[in-house]
C-alpha cells in the first residue's frame, strides 16, 4: 500500500514540480545531516550570485537525512541534481549501484571534490566531569559514549574509523587490538541512533551519556546554541574527514540543469562559498578562508581514509558490511 | 447464484473489490515477494536466521505481546466506564482514546522520549535520589538484589531506572499505540450486554464475582481477544514511534522494522524484502486469528 501512495505522490508531486519549473528553474541538493545550517546560507548566497550572473531566479530545494538513506533515496529516484554527501563510498554507490555519474567523478572538482572538510571531536558535560582527553578515556569506567549507528550513518563510521585509526596508532598497528578497543568503545554506548542529528538530541536535549562523538561542525553548533553547557575536546588524533560533492550527470542531463548545478557546486570553492564554509565551522581548503577561520579549530593530527583503510570501499568491507568487524562486535547476551 | 438479491449490482461490486483489493494490497505484496525472491533462498534463510535478526523478533513480538496484553486489561475497563457510566466529560474521554489513532507515530514517539528521557518530566522521578525512583537504588537492600539480577540489568541506569531507551520505553510506546483497538473493539459488545441478564444473575444468587465471571466475562472474551490481537498486530509492525524511545541497540533494544531499515542502507534489498516477507507472514497469521475471534464472536452473539 504504501508503494501506491509513494507513486500517487510522486506523480503528484513531479506535476507541481513541472508547473513550477516553467516559471523558475529549481535545482534540488541533497545532502546528509548537519549540514542543514550551512546550506540554507549557501542556497541564499548562491541564488545571489547566480542573478548577478544570469538574470535567472533559481530556487534550491534541500534534502537532509543520514548520508547513507540519502544516496538510496537518489538511486531510487529522487531527482538529486547535485548531492554533497558525508562520504565518498555513498556517492561511489550511485555510480555502481544507480549508474547516475561516471566512477571517477571524485576527480572532477579540486581536493577530492571536497570544498570542505571536518573531521571528528568530542563533545562533554561543561568542566569535562570525566577528564576526558583523548579516545582511551573513552572506555574508563562507567563512562557513557553517545555515537549513531555506523550502519545507517556516515558521521557514525568516520567515528568508527577515527577511534580504529586512533587504537592502531597507538598498539602499532596491532589491527587486533585496535578491534578490541572499538568493541570495548561500543559496550559504553547506550543508544545507537540512526543520524547525526539524533545523537546530538539525545546527547544534548535528553541529557543521556558523557561524551558525544561528532562531526566538528555539529560540536560547534551544539556549543553555540548552549555555550554554558557544554566543552569540546578536540583529541590528539582525528580523522580527515572529506565530505564530498557532485553533479548527478542522469538527473542534469533529464532536467537540462547540467549548467546551474555544475556553477553550484563550483561556487562552494569561491571566497563567499569558502567563508560560508568556515562560518559555519567546516574547514575551508582555499588559503584564504583557512587562514581566517585557523583560529577556530583545535591542532590535531588528521589520518586519512586512504592511507589508513585504503580508501573507502576496503573500509566499508571490511568494518560495515554484513558480517564485518562492526557487526562481531555485538554478540548474542545470552539472556 | 440462483438467489435474487434486492439490490442489484453484485457482479459490479465484487469486481471493483477485486480490482482494488489487488491494486492497493496484493501487487506491492507480490512485489514484496518476488524482491525477497531475488537473492535467492540461501540468502533469505541466511537473513531470516541471524542471531541478531532472531533477537529482534524476540524484542518486537515478546514486548508487543506484553504490551498487547496490559491493554487487554486497562483497554477493557476504560470501555467499560465509557459506556457504563455517565459522568461530566465523558464524551472528550471517548475522543481522546482514538488520538493514538490519529498521532503521527513520529510525534508520538517524541513526545514519549521527552517525558520519560532521564532528565525530562516523567524519567527524572525515576532518578535513584528521587522518592520513587529510592525504591530501586542499590543503596537500598530490594535495589541491591535487581543489580544482581541479569534481566534487570538493562533497566538500573547510573542514576536511575531507564524508561526511554530501553525495552521498557519500547513497551510504553506499544502500549500507547494499542491502546485505542482494544476499546473500541470491545466497547460495542459492552452496549450490546443486556442489564437484566447481570440482574437475573444476582436474583438467582450469584454473587458480583460470579455475575462477572460467569455471566459478563464470556460475553466479553471474543471481542476483548480480537482487539488484543488487532492491538498486537499493529505493535508488531510499529516503527515510527518506537525508533525514538528505544535505545536501538543490537541483541536489547532493535526491533525487526529497524533491521529491515538497516538492510536497505547497506543496499542489501533482497535481505531487507526478506525480513518484511517474514513480518507479513506473521502479521497475517495474527489478522487470521483475529478473523477467528470475530467470528466466533459473531456466533456467540448469534449476529452470523
């Protein structure tokens, strides 16, 4: 039944659609979790911007949700115009799986195709109760981490590979002990949401557990809108995250969109897209918005998927799949 | 057919059903079937056998059927006082049993985190320093004992008893959105009991308990299992209100429906169809034997 709805409504909703477009071009970005904030300022500013230079008025509809339920959502026929996804491998699945781009559409934009990057920090209790400093901490005691479930969510598996990259760093590359570390680390979690967002509600909102692994960004948000309740800890070591961009190739082509969607993303590398980015506590990657945003962010020693994991798709093998280490994790309790 | 109906039109009536009851129920269930089909039946049993997956089965129908159960009692009596009594605001009770009905599940199940999450209304009175909550406190010698105990294990939080994001909050959410299929389920068949037979019953002798027992409960008994079961149904396949309130923690808080969802983001379609061609099968053996009780129901009543 509700397959029928979903076609009455898309059916729907694709005739509003047609309608609409006649009068005003609308791309539609679809995106994961935290990034809501930074690209409502984005679609403002870029909407400008593509006045200046066209005369058009273009209106961007956004889509966030968990990186992963996104890039299905597309395969299975959200007509995504671009999509600015938290991983590569999510953006690899619409070329495998959906055949929407070319495999090596990471090679089309600078840095990746990432305009931005982040990475991973803890998020603790005001005045850090439990002393919190780097990720061993994280398994003393009762100490509660609040992280999203790797399965369902991008942010959850940098976290994942950041705390594996961090244990083998520290046992020399003893990938044995790195799992014991990560399996130990998921014994102290006590609700494994699906997002990013959801982790910091119950982190932040309900008040459940010590210490939220999060995006870089979604700390600073957290931090911003409650200053008195919270501290970031930015560890010793982190991982890279790149959160990557790209044109969906089948769906600009169908619409006639290539144009607008491919200046869209080129303009998140300019000096306002640049800035946007750094406002918004992303890390810009052109000098001059890194220079002005330095300040902001913590000294860390960033690893990268690539040199650690090797790549994205070994990574996703080996640690997220049906059966991989994430899964041996949790074992029948036998009561 | 030779039997001249009054009203005509049998023929045109029974082919739209058909039509309609294929159109909206049985192409997305063959579809649902030939997906699961897909990955081959290795797959499908691989899936469907799973310790993890197995534990969520235990985790959606055993807390369901408690829940199920709970409102198999409560459901009963709050029908019983809506048709039997009359009493200023009556009516507004009546509506306010269906509002589980008409809530998007998604906002009740936010709702339900924010009142018994740790720190909010209802969770913080469970706090060990709280006087409800001291019942349970390790410090004292009761709380001391359930500390010990393995099934309790998951409910004894560092400060307190935990509602939301255990199975307890999994069992509150259940229980809410069942609620409203037991009332109104048995609530006819309570204005339907005539209140002379109960006034037989005590001319006759028979004291309350025995009027209740032998007279009243027997009448009720088809209706009060069919709305159990409809009750029972529905908290089987619920997800939009339990993602929120339950931990969603593999082996202790994961219900099937989150499995399934699960299955998608890892692209495994055919495992994903498989877990919902399993919650199909089981949802139709519960509407079965809730078209049972019906009918048995109806015999009794003598209304078939």
């Amino acid at each position: 039944m509700k397959s029928i709805l979903f076609a009455a409504a898309a059916v729907l909703g694709t005739s509003a659609f047609l309608t609409n477009a006649a009068a005003q071009t609308t791309i539609l970005n679809v995106s994961y979790d935290p990034t809501r904030e930074l690209y409502s300022e984005y679609n403002a500013a870029f909407a400008k911007h593509w006045k200046e230079k066209t005369g058009q008025d273009i209106k961007i509809d956004a889509s966030h949700g968990g990186s992963g339920k996104q890039a299905r959502s597309v395969i299975d026929g959200l007509p995504a115009d671009v999509v600015t996804l938290a991983l590569a491998y999510d953006i690899d699945s619409l070329a495998a799986k959906g055949n929407l781009l070319p495999a090596d559409w990471q090679k089309r934009l600078p840095h990746n195709s990432s305009p931005y990057t982040s990475t991973i920090v803890f998020l603790v209790r005001k005045g850090n109760p439990k002393g919190i400093k780097d990720w061993p901490d994280l398994i003393k005691g009762d100490t509660q981490v609040i992280t999203p479930n790797p399965k369902t969510s991008g942010g959850a598996r940098w976290n994942y590979l950041a705390a594996w990259a961090d244990a083998l760093k520290k046992n020399n590359g003893d990938e044995a002990k790195a799992q014991e570390f990560v399996a130990e680390l998921f014994k102290h979690v006590p609700v494994l949401d699906s997002g990013a967002r959801g982790s910091t509600v119950t982190f932040t909102e309900r008040g459940i557990g010590d210490v939220l692994l999060a995006w870089e960004n979604e700390a600073y948000l957290a931090l911003k809108e409650k200053p008195d309740a919270f501290e970031i800890v930015t560890p010793p070591l982190s991982i890279l995250a790149e959160p990557p961009v790209a044109v969906v190739d089948k769906v600009v082509d169908k619409r006639g969109t290539r144009e607008v969607a491919t200046e869209y993303l080129k303009y998140l590398y300019s000096p306002e897209g640049q800035d946007l980015a750094g406002k918004n506590f992303y890390r810009p990657i052109e000098d001059a918005a890194k220079a002005k945003y330095a300040r902001q962010f913590a000294e860390t020693k960033l690893v990268t998927i690539d040199d650690t994991f090797g790549g994205w798709k070994k990574a996703q093998a080996t640690h997220f799949a049906d059966g991989g280490t994430f899964d041996q994790i949790y074992k029948p309790t036998g009561n | 057919m030779g039997k001249r109906f009054i009203l005509p039109g049998f023929g045109l009536t029974l082919g739209y059903t058909l039509v309609y009851l294929t159109l909206i129920v049985l192409v997305p269930l063959s579809a649902l079937f030939l997906k699961t089909e897909s990955g081959g039946w290795q797959h499908f049993w691989n899936t469907i056998t799973s310790p993890q997956v197995v534990a969520s089965y235990k985790v959606s129908f055993g807390i369901s059927l408690i829940a199920a159960l709970i409102n198999g009692v409560f459901g009963v009596i709050a029908a019983w006082v809506l048709v039997r009594y009359r009493f200023p605001g009556r009516r507004l009770l009546d509506a306010i049993v269906d509002l589980p009905f008409a809530l998007p599940t998604a906002v009740a199940g936010i709702a339900l985190t924010t009142l018994y999450a740790p720190n909010d209304w209802i969770g913080h009175l469970f706090a060990y320093n709280q006087p409800l909550g001291s019942f349970i406190s390790p410090q004292t010698p009761f709380g001391a004992w359930l500390a010990t105990q393995g099934w309790a294990k998951d409910f004894l939080g560092r400060e307190g008893l935990r509602i939301a994001f255990s199975q307890l909050g999994i069992f509150i959410a259940l229980t809410f959105i069942g609620m409203p299929f037991v009332v109104r389920t048995v609530q006819p068949v309570i204005q339907d009991l005539h209140l002379d037979v109960e006034e037989a019953a005590a001319c006759l002798g028979a004291t309350r308990l025995q009027a209740f027992t032998r007279v009243i409960l027997p009448g009720l008994l088809p209706a009060i299992f069919t709305g159990v079961t409809l009750a029972y149904g529905r908290a089987v396949g619920e997800y939009g209100s339990v993602i929120f309130i339950a931990g969603n923690l593999p082996f202790k808080t994961q219900i099937t429906p989150v499995l399934i969802v699960s299955k998608l983001e890892d692209y495994d379609y055919s495992g994903a169809a498989g877990l919902g061609f399993v919650m199909l099968l089981a949802s139709f053996v519960i509407l079965l034997l809730s078209n049972g009780f019906q009918a048995w129901d109806n015999r009794r009543r003598g209304v078939a």
